[in-house]
C-alpha cells in the first residue's frame, strides 16, 4: 500500500488500467519533465534578459560621458560659442564647457564628479 503513495499519479493510473498503460505513463511522465525544462530555460532567458536591460554592461565612452554632464549642468546656456547657445546643446569638445564652468560649481559637487580623462602610470593623461 506504501508504494502506491509514493508512485506518480500516472503511474497510479498504469497499476489500474494494465501493462499497456505502463508505457504511456512513462512517456507522459518524460514529456511532463521535458516541458518543465523548457519552461525553466524560458523563465532563465527572461531573467538574463531583464538584467541586460537593467545594467548595460558597456558603459559610455569619456566624450558622451561628458557630453550628458555638460546637458546637465545645462552649460550650453552658458557657452561662449554662440552654436552652442542656439542650439541649447554642445557643440564643440565638451571638456572645454567643463573646464570653463567647474570653477562656478561649489567645490563638494566638483569632487563627486568623474570627469578626469584616462589614468596612466604617473598620474592622469590630458585628455
């Protein structure tokens, strides 16, 4: 009687119907686990895609990293070059919009901005 809680459901229903019906369940029982797997990988596609979406994995190059600062801190209001001011956007190098307006800024907000170029060996580059 043990061992008729312990068995699956169809294979339950094979001990009732006859010995044909003991292969069918078994090949119900492997479809049954075959359609889990693929729901499984569905459901793994689905989460790696949302992470992808979530956090790019390449993050921006140093200009449009700087370009979106400079659209922040709205400088080109501001800008010298009268392209930059019609257009209400950068138009030239964005580092020397930077340059020019970072001594304006409180000098707490200029130490959480990033917006040195790469670093080398001795120290950092230029540009």
């Amino acid at each position: 009687m043990e061992a008729w809680r312990n068995a699956t459901p169809s294979l339950q229903n094979t001990r009732a119907a006859g010995p044909a019906a003991a292969t069918m369940a078994a090949r119900i029982d492997t479809i049954q686990m075959k359609i889990l797997d693929a729901m499984e990988g569905l459901v793994d596609d689905l989460q790696s895609q949302r992470k992808a979406a979530s956090a790019p994995d390449n993050p921006l190059p140093l200009t449009h990293a700087r370009r979106q600062l400079v659209h922040i801190l709205r400088l080109p209001r501001i800008c010298a070059r009268a392209s930059c001011r019609r257009s209400g956007a950068c138009r030239g190098d964005p580092l020397d919009c930077l340059c020019a307006a970072l001594p304006l800024l409180p000098p707490d907000i200029v130490a959480t901005l990033k917006i040195g170029g790469r670093k080398t060996r001795r120290g950092r580059a230029r540009r």
